[in-house]
C-alpha cells in the first residue's frame, strides 16, 4: 500500500505531489502524521498556498457525514477514528473523508466533463470495490456502503477473508488471494517466471506476468476477472451502467488479460438491454487519477454542498462553516 498527497489547484490540476510506501496497518497515529508531514513539505515548496479544503480517501468503508472510517477490514484500529478532525485541527480547513474507490470515480467524471455518466469504477487491486455514479452524482447509499462488493459472498467457496468471514469476493478474486494462490502453487513446484526476485511477491508482479504470458499468471488472473465479471453482472442489471472502468494493481495493471474475460462474463450474464450500450474499459492507469479525484469531491462539497454557508466570508472558512453545520443539524 501507499501514501499518495498532492496539491492542486481549484480546477483539479495537480500542481505537485509526493508519494511513497506504507502499511496502513500501523495506524491512525502513525499514517496520519506521516501523511501530514507530507503535506507540510509540498506547502512549503509551493509557498504556503492557502488550503481551501482537503479530500482524503481512505481503503475501507466511511460514514461520510462524520468523516469516519467504519469497522474497515485492512484497518486495523481505525474504526471510529476522527480523520477528519485530526486534518482540521492541523490545517483549519475543512476535511471531507471519502471511500479511495469513490475518489476514482470522481476522477472519471472530471475526465468526463461534458457528460452525466452512470459509470462504475470497479477496482480490483489488494481489495476489492466500487464507485457508483449515477448521472453524475456519486451513490454512497445510506450510511456509506454502498459498492462494497469486496465482501459479498462467492458461492461455494469457503476462502477465509481479512474481514474475519468466509467465502468473500476478495477473498476469491482480490489481489491478496492472487498472491496466495500463486505461493500455494510454487510450492506445489508449478513451474513460472514469478520465482525469485527481491521481497514478498506482489499482485502487481502477477498483474505484469500474465501480460507477459506466465501461464500461472494468466490462469490466476483469469480466474479473478471470471469471479468480478459475474460479481459486475449483478451489478450491471440492477444498475444498468453506460460505463465500468476497471482500475487497480489487477484490475488495469492484467492489460487486456483482466478486460476480455470481465467483458465476456457481463455479457454472458447481464441481460441484453443492460448490456446493449454498455462499455467495459480500463483505467488510464495514472497515478494522479486518485488526486483529480479528490479535487473533484471538493468541488462539489465547498461549491453544491455547503457554499451557502460561507460564501459571505470570501472563502470556506473551517469555523464558520463547521460551526453552522453544527447547529442546522441541532
């Protein structure tokens, strides 16, 4: 996993970013303050521009009216926990926390200007999930859940998943089982190119292996995108998409490997009318969609959301406009 900061200018252009590695299961404490030292370096380099409001996402469910991440299962210590006020607190500019998956799918519809889309941005990296936008507008549901497909049930599997059940979606099709079920079969001496190399083995060097033709590669991430493809089937007739945009490590990172079978399960599956003008496309794979993304939510939080509240001020200011939302909902 990673820590992704960067700054961008109202109009979603990132104008610097910083990157790097970490494991979120370390912590709020710990992840927060590294993020946090993150982004004081990109503000001092870009001459303490002023912060007109910060977008996080993170990989787990979130209440987004509070802003705080609910029982996530690769998040150990984090439920409850108040990410949006600890960025507050050090910024004092509003916070708005999302799902990382609903970022991408703001992204898209900020590539998307000129259209309302009914898109799915499905990720399919270490977990699984989804992004819902219906006509343009993001599909949380009523508490923040919706579109965590990574925990539906797979019918007759009994793979024990993080989230502490069994049988789940990621547990099955995730970049996680992919590395599993690749270990399990090099020690059974199948042969491969993915033996060796330097540290733990990865999903994304499954991903590039099965676009370089390693038959155990392929046959594991063939056997993911049958799992999903069925998975955005469901999905595809409840939800009748124009768009599904496949994203992450495995998801984008398998090429054309991941697409062709994702596409021949929906079409095998979903009904004809669901499918009739339906376009099942990859990610650009750029690693500032997430940042666009958050920019976009932003957007629509400070100028559809909440600009009533503080567009006498000159600029969203945390106290005013925290402090009124505060008492509209007392």
């Amino acid at each position: 996993m990673h820590i992704h900061v960067g700054l961008t200018a109202l109009e979603g252009d990132v104008l610097d970013q910083r990157h790097r590695s970490w494991d979120i299961a370390r912590g709020p404490g710990e992840t927060l303050e590294a993020a946090m030292a993150m982004i004081d370096d990109l503000l001092v380099a870009n001459g303490d521009s002023p912060l007109w409001g910060i977008a996080i996402g993170v990989p787990g469910p979130v209440d987004f009216a509070t802003g705080r991440p609910v029982v996530p299962p690769i998040m150990p210590g984090w439920d409850g926990f108040d990410v949006r006020g600890a960025f507050e607190r050090r910024y004092g500019a509003p916070a708005w926390v999302d799902n990382d998956v609903n970022l991408l799918a703001f992204s898209e519809r900020a590539r998307r200007r000129e259209q309302r889309p009914d898109l799915l941005y499905c990720k399919v990296g270490t977990g699984i999930g989804v992004g819902l936008l219906s006509q343009g507008r993001i599909h949380r549901g009523a508490n923040g859940a919706a579109g965590d497909i990574g925990h539906e049930r797979v019918r007759d599997s009994e793979e024990a998943c993080r989230c502490g059940k069994v049988g789940c979606l990621e547990a099955v099709a995730g970049g996680w089982a992919l590395v599993r079920d690749a270990e399990a079969a090099m020690t059974a001496g199948t042969a491969t190119t993915l033996r060796g190399g330097d540290g733990p083995l990865t999903a994304e060097q499954i991903a590039r292996a099965a676009e370089d033709g390693d038959a155990l590669a392929v046959s594991l991430v063939r056997s993911s995108a049958r799992t999903v493809g069925a998975a955005l089937a469901s999905l595809v007739n409840m939800f009748n998409p124009a768009v599904i945009v496949l994203g992450g490590a495995v998801g984008a990172g398998a090429g054309d490997v991941f697409l062709a079978e994702v596409r021949h399960q929906i079409a095998e599956l979903a009904q004809p009318l669901a499918t009739r003008d339906l376009d099942v496309e990859q990610s650009l794979g750029d690693v500032r969609e997430p940042l666009r993304g958050g920019a976009e939510m932003l957007r629509e939080q400070l100028f559809d959301a909440t600009f009533a509240r503080w567009f006498t001020e000159g600029r969203p200011r945390l106290e005013v406009l925290r402090d009124r939302a505060a008492r509209i909902s007392a």
